[in-house]
C-alpha cells in the first residue's frame, strides 16, 4: 500500500487507510496561501560605516494554509492526516496550487553543481520556457534525500539562477521537477485546533515549515 505523504487537497487523495491510491477522498481547496522565504542575515558596520553581511543559517519556506469554512466530510481528510503526522514529530509534502502546472514539466541537469551553487544549466526541454518566479524540486539518482525547494530567479539563455544555493551537491542528469515541486514540511506547533459553528462548518487554518534530510 503507497502511502499518502502529501497533505490532501483536490489533486492528492487519500483513503480511508491512510493510501493515496484511486478512489480516495479530495482534500479541500485552499481559501489563501502564504509563502515567506526565510533566509537569516547576519549583519555588522565597521567604524566607517561600511556593512559586513553573510548569511548563517539555513534557508527555509514557510507556509500559511487557511481555507474556506468546511462540511464535516471536507475536513475529516485534512485533520486526521495531520493528526497521524503527530504535530513536529513527522514531515509530509504540500502541493501549492500555483506552483503546479507552471508549463514546464522537466529539464534535465547539464552538469554537476556543488553544494550552495546559485546556479543551474539545463539540457532538454518538456512544455514551455522557464521563467523566473517558477519553484522546483530535483529528483536526483545519486541522492534520494535532496527534497529543498528552489527557485529559478534568473534566466539566461540555458542557465538558471536559483534561491536559495544547493543544499546539496546535484549531478548531471538529475531531473528539474516543474510540473508539481511538493515542499517537505512538518508543522510548526504540536497543537492542531479547529472550531466549529452553528451551522456545523469548522475553521480551520494550518502553518508549515520547510524541512531537509
């Protein structure tokens, strides 16, 4: 049984037993998203004036769910889901609605890229040009683990300049996921809430935050 490790919506279903196989349950739409990209500068001045600044910690997205109030049958999906993952302790994959489809679905890495490189070369081609603003995931046969989010900043001609740098070192030939790049997230609080109304529809909001093995 494959089981479903992104948080459902209208794309990604989920059954009964936990499975993402076909005829499962949709999850709801979401009423807003919220993506903020966090990225901590440490900065300093010198007697001149003139300022020192790096970066020293890591880079992560963090990401505000809030949907439209929801029928018992809408919510069940989405809060027994979370609810397995045990707030913190375990991580699952969002889906962002406008980060799927974005026109092209593939490209292939043209060379090795070392850790914390800013940029990507790309050979092959699958849908419509590249665009800065579009995020993407690799899925890299030399390193299962590489789940970070990026995205593409620049565009020249084949190279890509990407936010944040590589976590991790890419090889050739690894593939540039733009069709659905699911983030790896854990939830930010060990407490899930939701209130119910009247007429028995319930709010319910979610914060996430990226994660990496």
């Amino acid at each position: 049984m494959a089981v479903q490790d992104t948080l459902p919506d209208p794309n990604n279903t989920i059954t009964d037993s936990g499975s993402d196989t076909g005829g499962g349950t949709a999850g709801p739409g979401f009423k807003s998203v919220q993506v903020s990209s966090v990225q901590p500068i440490m900065r300093d001045r010198t007697n001149s004036g003139r300022i020192i600044s790096r970066s020293h910690a890591y880079h992560k997205w963090e990401i505000s769910l809030a949907y439209n109030p929801l029928t018992k049958q809408e919510f069940d999906p989405v809060y027994n889901f979370l609810l397995h993952k045990r707030g913190t302790l375990k991580p699952f994959f969002v889906s962002l609605p406008q980060y799927r489809a974005q026109g092209p679905t593939s490209r292939i890495a043209g060379g090795n890229r070392a850790a914390g490189s800013t940029f990507m070369t790309n050979s092959g081609s699958s849908g419509t040009a590249i665009k800065p603003g579009m995020l993407f995931t690799i899925q890299d046969s030399a390193d299962s683990s590489h789940t970070k989010a990026y995205m593409v900043t620049q565009v020249n001609s084949n190279v890509l300049t990407v936010s944040p740098g590589m976590a991790k070192a890419v090889t050739a030939g690894a593939t540039l996921n733009f069709a659905d790049p699911k983030i790896k997230v854990i939830q930010t609080s060990d407490t899930r809430q939701y209130s119910l109304n009247v007429n028995n529809l319930y709010s319910f909001s979610l914060k996430l935050e990226e994660v990496s093995q």
